[in-house]
C-alpha cells in the first residue's frame, strides 16, 4: 500500500555527496523531513549536517531502518543504487536520476517487484507532503498548504497547475511525480488510491501523457470504485504533430490529438472531469470551490 512520507518517516538519502543530494538534504532538513542517513561512496565521509554517512545501504537500513530511499545518482551509478535498495526492503524507492538508459530501467522496475517494494521514478522529482516531509527535488517554496493533491508525470506542467490555483487562493496537500520517462515504476493507481482515503485531500489533480497506457488504467480503476472526491485531468500535446526526428515509442505514425482525445473520452466516461486547456486548470478548479482570482 503507498503511503505519503510524513515528519516522522525515516528517508535514507542515496548519493547524498553529490551535487543534487548536497543542495537536498540542506532543504529537506529545513523543511522538517526525517533525514536518518546518507550513502555515499567517499568513505572518509562520515557525517554531513548531522545526518549519519555510510559507504553500504544494508547497514545504514539495519541500524535506521528508513521507509523511503531518495536516489541521487549518475545515470550509470542509479540502477546499482536502485537495486542496493531493494534488495535491503526499503519500502519506497524515489529515483530522481534522469536520463537512465532503458534497459536499466526495465531492470530497476523487475527488482523492485521481485522484492515487494514501490519504486518512483526514474527521473521522478519525488513526493512533498506539504508542511510535513519532501523527498525528492520538488521546490518546497511553491507549495503553500490546501486541500488539493496532484499526481504528474511532468514537473513544469505542476509548477504552472500550482501557479494557477494560487491565483484563486488554492493550496496543496501532496504532490506525487511518477516521472516523465517513458519507462517508469509506478503508475497512478496506488497513488490515487491512497490519496482517496486521505482526509486531506478533497480535490484531486492528474496531469498525464499522451504516451503510454497508464492513463487508461487510471480511468478503469476510477470507474469501478466508489470515489467521493472531485478528480480533473489534464494531458499536454494536443496540438502536437508526428515527427521522424522524436516519434514517441509507438506512436511514430500516429496523431497526438487523436491519441488525447480518446483518453478525453475514457476519462469522462469514469467520471473524471478532462481539462482541455492548459491555461484553464486553475479556473475549472476554482470554479468546484466557487471562488474568484485573487487580485491582489
């Protein structure tokens, strides 16, 4: 079952010297997240802004036993890293790497099945359980806190949904990035079905793809249970054209708003309310809630 990372979760941080994993931890630790340990392969290295640093995931897990592992890895580094975590049954794995070949991915997604954990990612900018916990890069100073929870595959098209509602005065609960790559770990489904039964959220957000199959899995999820929270969605790449230089896997002769437009449909027909314009998200929200822009 997915669970959403709170200020008492234990997080291991993988990487934690590198660049990324330095400039993280700095601001997790501010924003009150519970960093237990670290990783790192600089041996010399034993402890960074009061977090514990070890050279091997197993003994950091034994000792800390962490909830949540936040990756940040080179690309030839993450699916070693990945593994490293599975196999010590950490029970939630954010690889925030970003451009991991796609036979690494396949491999990362195969062991985290095979041990019974949930790996998010790769190129995942993580969760924010706002006021409580962030584990990823996601940019804590845009998120003031509300009732509204967003499930995305890309970040930019979140930062501008979250703009958006902050105009009519709408804040966030959580914020889940499965990741933009084409192969990734998770799909909605376990994040919308923890986000259902959660009593701080009572709007749901979901900004798809228009690649890709998990869209409809949502859909068919959604139609068969017995939801009682207001769920919108919106796919970018309507006025999208085919092309021979970047073809999608699968879609090289195949129109993108035809693709949209089928989802659109399998969308409402479960009772999900499509957005079709970006520039609306926040306006079609607002209007559940009666309310106006802020013009201040």
């Amino acid at each position: 079952m997915f669970s959403f990372p709170s200020s008492k979760t234990p997080v291991l941080f993988q990487g934690i010297t590198s660049e990324m994993g330095l400039i993280q931890l700095q601001k997790a630790i501010e924003y009150g997240t519970n960093i237990v340990a670290g990783i790192s392969q600089e041996t010399h290295i034993k402890n960074l802004m009061g977090v514990p640093v070890f050279n091997n995931v197993k003994l950091a897990v034994k000792k800390y036993n962490p909830k949540v592992s936040v990756i940040f890895s080179t690309p030839s580094r993450a699916l070693e890293d990945v593994i490293q975590a599975a196999k010590a049954k950490i029970p939630l794995i954010i690889c925030t790497t970003e451009h991991v070949p796609m036979h690494d991915a396949l491999k990362m997604r195969s062991i985290a099945t095979e041990n019974g954990v949930q790996l998010l990612g790769p190129s995942s900018n993580g969760i924010i359980n706002v006021d409580q916990a962030v584990t990823g890069t996601l940019p804590t100073h845009l998120f003031n806190k509300g009732n509204i929870s967003i499930i995305g595959r890309s970040s930019s098209l979140i930062f501008e949904a979250i703009f958006q509602l902050s105009e009519y005065d709408l804040g966030i609960s959580k914020c889940v990035t499965l990741g933009a790559d084409h192969l990734i770990g998770m799909s909605f489904v376990p994040v919308i079905q923890a986000l259902l039964k959660d009593k701080s959220t009572d709007s749901i957000l979901i900004i798809g793809q228009v690649h890709g199959q998990l869209e409809q899995e949502l859909a068919s999820f959604i139609k068969k249970y017995k939801k009682h929270k207001k769920i919108f969605a919106y796919i970018p790449g309507k006025y999208l054209t085919r092309s021979d230089k970047r073809p999608l896997l699968g879609m090289k002769s195949v129109l993108f708003s035809d693709v949209i437009n089928q989802k659109k449909q399998i969308f409402e027909k479960s009772g999900i309310q499509y957005i079709d314009d970006i520039n609306q998200i926040g306006h079609t929200i607002a209007e559940k809630y009666k309310l106006k822009k802020d013009k201040k």
